[in-house]
DNA sequence: ACCTGAACACCGTTCAAGT
DNA sequence: ACCTGAACACCGTTCAAGT
C-alpha cells in the first residue's frame, strides 16, 4: 500500500494555504508536510498546476450544494448566491493561485448550470432567462472575489485621504461587508429581473398595438 | 544624465506584460529590455512589488477620468463605470501581479472619490448613497475582472457538457460580453437605487402612520 | 508501482566593487 | 550617483537510479 493518495495531498496542500499562505504552496512544503520526498508528489501530480486543481477539487467537496429549499427561484438564487460567497470566503489565499494557474473544475460548471435552471423559472423568457443567468453569475462571482481582496487591503495615509472627503468617511466608518453583500445580491436580482421583465414587454406588445 | 528613468522602466514593463503576460515580467527580462544590467533597476525601484506598481500608474495614468458629461448622475455612473471596465481591459495580464503584490494606487481612490459623490447626487440620503457607491464599485471591479478572467476560460469537452444542457446550450451560444456588461451596469444602478428609495421611504413612511 | 537524491534552469535579491 | 558581475537562497522540474 502506498503511503500517500490524492487527497492526503490535497489536505495537507489545502492546510499550507489556507495558513501560511499562497506562497507557502511549494512542492518542497508539501512533501516535507506529509514527511515525503518532494519529487515523490509527481507520482500522483502531473505539476503544480495539478496540484492547485487537486486543492480546489477539495475545498469544493466540503461545500457542498445546498438542497433546492422551494421558496421560489428569488430566494433560492440568493442562496445559491449565498453558497458561493461561503465558498469563495472559506479560502481566500485560493484564488491567487486559481488565477496564476488556470484552474477551472467540473463543479464550476454544476454550479452554473443550476444559476440557470432558476432563472429559467423566473417567467423571463428562455433567452432573456440565460442571459440574466450569464450576467449575474459574472456579477456574483467578481463581487465576492472583490471582498476578499478587499480584506487585504491597507488604508492610505490620512494625508492623502485629506483631499477626498467621501473615501475619508467611507474609510473611518465602512459599511458591515454582510450587509453590502445583502444589498448588493438583492439589488441585482431585482435589476436585473425588471430590466430585461420591462424590455420583454415592450416588445411582446409594441407588436400588437401598432 | 543618468540612461535610465522611472516611466522608460514602467514603458518596457508593460509592453512585456501585454505581449508576453505575467510570467514574463521579470528583473532580468525588463533589464534587457532596456539594455541595462539587472542590478541597475534596483537603483529606482526597491523590489519587484514597487515595480509592479510603477506598471499600475503608468497604466493609470494612460486611461485618464473621463470629465464629467452633466447628463444626470445615472448616465454619469455608468461612464464612469465603463471607464473602469476599458482600464481594466487596458492590460489584463496586469490583473494578476496587482493581486500577487497586493497592489493598491491613489488613483483608484480618486475613482472612489468621485464613485461616491455621483451617488450623492441621487437623492438617496447620505448612508444610503454611501452604502450603494460601496456596494456598486465593488460589483462594477469584480464583474470587469471575472470578465477578463473568463476570457481564457477553456470549455470543457463535451463530454462532461453532455449532462449540462443549460451550460451546453451557454457554451455553444454564448451572450455578447458586452451587451451583457450593459445589462448588468443598468440593473445594478436600478437595483440598489430602487432597493434603497424604498427602504427610506418605508423607513420614512412608517413611522409617521403608526 | 513507488520513492529518492542530485542536478538544471530559472527566479528575486544581497553584496562588494567598480565609475 | 549610477551601474555592474558574482553569488545566495529559493523555485519547479528532469533524470537516472534505487526498491
């Protein structure tokens, strides 16, 4: 029996990260962490960028999709919207490396092809349904890659921020990051709803009455 | 004189990271470029962080604030917002070496600056508009960096596509990126301002009835 | 099949030395 | 003040060799 498997690796590449780091994620770290050889890892890893994929498969797999709650396809939107938050948020020093490598898994593309499934029973059309889908996700996504980013982020001297009155009172007393994200999916939702709701009809009865 | 200068530095930094992307950007490569031993550069930027933000302004400084077009402060969000989206597009490959090096520049507070005072003029009250500049310039910069980012998004084979039909029929039809920018821009504005008048003017009207 | 050490081609950066 | 080559401490990865 082998003394290492894929999700050993995964675990103990997930821990560096999630503790030390995105740079603490080297080949080198990794085998010294489960007290192996570091060239023993390409055994069961092609290159790093393997590795960064095994790592998000993982972090994936403790999150798992919630069930459909059956509260209409708005409330459940904004859990999925939820869901992915949690998942962008449960990792943060991830998405770095996500970026750097490339790195796009399967579960990406069930988690989209749910957003769609909702909006497909908003009543927009099936057109309308998908781009509202396409628009939002991108919308979602970005925002909570954005507040982690954001986390990081070091506020100026008060110097600079002298001559900018707005981002001085924004920077003393900022808004809570949840309540953001609250208004922020809701407000969207609801845009995006009545944007393309108010574009579908007009046409569907510009038609007629002309 | 010295043969060397801090904007001829940034010029061949960022030809590097636009022609041949993020990985190509180093010490030794943008040494050559300028004919110039590796060494030399450390004598006008500390490190490579400091390098990487001399890209940021120059970057910055090529895509200057639109001036203010006096249609009204929907359509004047919505330059601005489109404004950040082409900087951001400007130089993609820069996206990543801003978050490796954790990249912040003054500049982007005064886009904040003047993010928040088309929001005052909104008619929402002071922590409203607050709220939704905040909320806003966050969607705004996350939806135009997933964008870029999804542009070297490679889909997956069809195989796996095969039990997704929503994302098969999204993959082999795909919305335009801009229109859905478009979409996105005009719902967000909608949203959190209509979220937020109506959150004031029940907040306004309730207690007065009560 | 699984694991290993030595080595290679790269990095960013330090240092002592030149003009 | 400005520039330089040599060297150091890291990377990811190749290779030939062990069990």
């Amino acid at each position: 029996m082998a003394t290492l498997d894929l999700d050993a690796i995964a675990a103990a590449g997930l821990a560096l990260v999630d503790h030390r780091g995105a740079d603490a994620l080297t080949m080198r770290a990794v085998a010294t962490e489960l007290g192996v050889s570091t060239m023993s890892l390409y055994h069961y890893v092609e290159n790093k960028a393997a590795l960064v994929e095994l790592l998000v498969d993982k972090a994936h797999r403790e999150q798992p999709l919630p069930a459909p709650s059956g509260e209409g396809w708005r409330e459940e939107v904004r859990e999925l919207a939820g869901w992915m938050r949690n998942s962008i948020r449960a990792h943060p020093a991830l998405l770095r490396l996500r970026l750097e490598y490339n790195v796009y898994t399967p579960s990406m593309l069930t988690f989209g092809e749910r957003w769609i499934n909702l909006w497909q029973q908003s009543g927009l059309d099936f057109d309308a349904a998908n781009r509202a889908a396409a628009a939002s996700s991108m919308a979602i996504i970005g925002f909570a890659k954005e507040e982690v980013s954001l986390r990081d982020f070091k506020p100026p001297d008060p110097e600079l921020l002298s001559w900018l009155p707005n981002m001085r009172h924004l920077s003393t007393s900022p808004p809570e990051p949840g309540t953001s994200f609250e208004l922020f999916i809701r407000a969207l939702i609801d845009g995006i709803f009545d944007v393309l709701a108010r574009g579908q009809a007009i046409a569907g009865d510009a038609a007629p009455i002309a």
